[in-house]
C-alpha cells in the first residue's frame, strides 16, 4: 500500500487540477462562440440598471467577531491535539475560553 | 508492477476520482429530488430513470454554453478560482475511508488538513466574488468570508471531540477505533454532532444559511457573473463539497465505512453518507434564511458554547472510553 502522504498529496492535488483544467479546455472546444461584438455581454451583471458607482460595505459590527476568530482558531487545535494530557489541563482551558465568550455576551451591545 | 497498476485504478476509478464525480452527481440529484418532494414538486424527472441524469446534463448543457468574462474583471482570479475550487475538494475527499477501512492518503493531522481545505475552499470564493468586480459579487464574496468567521470554530472544536476522544488527528484512525469499540460518535457526543451539523450545513451554504448567494437579495452571490464551463466546475465543486460534508459527519460520528455482515464497507458508507445527505436535505426544505448578523452572532452566542461544553464533557470522561 502507497500510504506515503507527502508524495502522494500533491501528486493527487496535480491529478485533479488537470482533470479541472481538462474539464476547462473541453469546455472551451465545446462552447458556444460569441460574435465579436460584445455590447452590454461585458459589463457586470445589474438587472437592466446601470450599476453603481460604488460598492459601500459596512463591517465595523463584525470586527469584535474577527478578533474572536483569531483567538479560538488557537483553542481549537490545542484542544485537538491535548487529548494525552492529564484531563483536568484542557478542561481548565475550555472553561476560560467559556469565559471569554460570556464576557462579550454580558458586554456586547450589538448581539 | 502489479500493485501499482491496481493503485492508479484505485486513484482514478474506484473509490478515486470517476467514482467520486458520479457520486457527486447522484447525491445532487438527491438532494434535489427530496428538497422537491417535500415542497410538493416533482423535481427532476425527465433525464434518466425519475431524472437521476438531470445533475450530468445540466453539467454538459453548461458546459456547451457561452463563457463570458466582465470587462472589469481580474482576468487571472477570474479563470484560476473555478479550478482551484474544484480540485482543492476533490484532493480532499481522497481523505475519507470508503473501500477499506484505511482511506487512500491517511496520515496523522488529516483531520486538521481537511479544516484547512474547508477554509480555502471558502476564501477561494470570497477571491472569485472580489476578482469578478460586480457589485452584487463583491457583496456575496463579503458575506461568504464573514460568515466563515461565524461557523468556522464551532465546526473546528466539535470536529476536535471525536480525535480528543480517538486520540487520534487522522480520520481512518477515528474510523478504527470506532470499529475497534463496536459503538459510534454519536451516541458519545451528541451535542457535536449536532454543532457539526448546523456548520456544515453553513459550508456548504445551504438554505438556512445560503446567505453569500442569497436569490432574492443578490442576483447569485459571489457566483453572479460565472457563466458556461467555469459556473459548470462550480456546480461541481459544490456538488463534490456536498459528498465531503455527508461522508465527515459519517466517517466522525456514524462509524464510517465498516462491513456490515454481507455487506462490504462501500455500501455501508454510502448507506450512512446518503442518510447524513437526507438528514441535510430535510434541513434545507425546512428552514428559511437567516440574515448575516443574525447567523454570526448567533454562532457564537449558542453554537460555540455548545461545542466547548462538548469537548468539556469529554474532558470530564462522559462518553469517554479507554
């Protein structure tokens, strides 16, 4: 049995890339050509109205939940790979994480 | 000479990459059927015995169509994603143990491996919503990023209770050693599952959670402005992502692919990932979508402590055993 995963990942991630790109280039054969002219075909799509000119994204209300992210992407992996540790470590862990959470749900004024 | 022979039919045919494309077809097609049912249509119905051929056709027919690129567009993100987002999916579902016990590519840490194809997989598509520059994609490419940071720790923690209690970061390993115990996931973690559940159903952005490509509000998402073979790999993509969702939850908490009796470890793995497929269909024709901040702060208000009570609860030896 081939259980080498270091060759072997990348030579199946090539493997399927090419059957993607084969997919891709068939596809391109098989397809439809448009004319050359183009028209209204090359400007994005904006249900028959002109689009905006600009595109206003507001994610000031999100920011608390992305510093969040990068502290307990952390917890989850060291809770992942503790399970030899003696148990009462990650339960310590677990519980201030617990208390993290509870912190922003008592403090949090947007939730 | 011989071995290798069969291990390049294992990669490309049997449980390798046509097998895996046909069952992506057969499980959208499913997914379709039943989603229909239970709203009272019929679903696809003409193509093949009760439409099972509708997902293939609809590939070919979007595959023979007019492949437009937006002016505005960045030309390389634009062309690059739909690759990536199809391969990196398909690379991952060599992962999983369907014919044998041992899955094709096992190795300590492929459960971390799979967490981090699951994120790519969702930054591939906020860049192909960014890369095609139309309003209605930039919006859906936000939203599918902002919403990754709502499920994707719950899904990590809850996915880290079944290696906690394996002492395993493999999922053949997991696997073995629900074979070895005779008892499945679910019943020791419960909660988990359930967790793991509600994300992957965010993953794979369906209707509770279909927000970065909501019909109604933005055309398509991040998706908008794909059309013929790229939109065909996407759909793909998608219908692959759906396969790897069943067969994880299947794998971690159902016991995987184990023979059962007469039957071999194939059919009782897909026995199990088509059950895990209907219990996500029957979700999908439940519910209605949730909008952005509801989902992330709801994540984070019910779904993560529930996952961390989990993995304390296993911490405390409920459900756990030697």
């Amino acid at each position: 049995m081939y259980s080498d995963a270091l060759t072997l990942l990348p030579v199946i991630f090539t493997l399927s890339f090419t059957l993607g790109l084969a997919i891709y280039v068939f596809g391109g054969r098989l397809s439809v050509k448009g004319g050359g002219e183009k028209g209204a075909k090359s400007v994005p799509y904006a249900c028959g109205e002109n689009p905006p000119e600009e595109t206003r994204i507001n994610l000031e209300r999100f920011f608390v939940f992305a510093v969040y992210f990068l502290i307990f992407d952390v917890f989850a992996f060291m809770i992942a790979v503790s399970s030899s540790a003696y148990w009462i470590l990650p339960l310590f862990y677990a519980l201030i994480t617990l208390m993290a959470i509870a912190t922003y749900l008592i403090t949090g004024r947007n939730m | 000479m011989q071995s290798m022979l069969a291990f390049a039919l294992q990669l490309l045919i049997f449980p390798g990459i046509i097998f895996l494309l046909f069952m992506a077809f057969f499980f959208e097609w499913i997914d379709r059927k039943v989603v229909a049912r239970i709203q009272n249509r019929y679903g696809p119905l003409y193509t093949g015995m009760s439409g099972i051929l509708q997902p293939l056709a609809d590939f070919i027919k979007l595959l023979s169509k007019e492949d437009l690129m937006p002016e505005s567009a960045d030309k390389m993100i634009f062309t690059l994603t739909p690759l990536l987002s199809f391969s990196l999916v398909l690379t991952a579902l060599f992962l999983f143990p369907m014919a044998s016990s041992r899955a094709i590519i096992s190795f300590e840490g492929d459960l971390v491996f799979l967490i981090f194809v699951l994120t790519l997989t969702i930054l591939n598509s906020a860049l192909a919503g960014y890369g095609s520059a139309s309003p209605y994609s930039i919006i859906g490419g936000v939203r599918s990023a902002l919403q990754m940071i709502g499920y994707e720790i719950p899904l990590a923690i809850s996915l880290a209770g079944p290696a906690f209690s394996a002492e395993s970061l493999s999922i053949s390993g997991i696997v073995e050693w629900q074979a070895s115990r005779g008892l499945w996931m679910i019943l020791l973690q419960p909660l988990g599952f359930i967790v793991s559940t509600a994300c992957l159903l965010a993953e794979l952005e369906m209707i509770p959670f279909d927000i970065p490509e909501a019909e109604t509000e933005i055309v398509a998402g991040w998706m908008t402005e794909f059309s013929g073979r790229k939109l065909a790999l996407f759909r793909v993509s998608k219908d692959l992502k759906m396969l790897l969702a069943s067969s994880l939850l299947a794998s971690l908490y159902l016991g995987g692919a184990q023979p059962l009796g007469l039957a071999p470890p194939i059919i009782v793995f897909l026995a199990k990932s088509i059950f895990m497929l209907l219990l996500m269909s029957l979700l999908r024709a439940l519910f209605a979508r949730f909008r952005i901040d509801q989902m992330i702060s709801g994540m984070w208000k019910y779904l993560i402590p529930l996952a961390i009570l989990q993995v304390m609860l296993v911490c405390l030896g409920v459900g756990r055993i030697k």
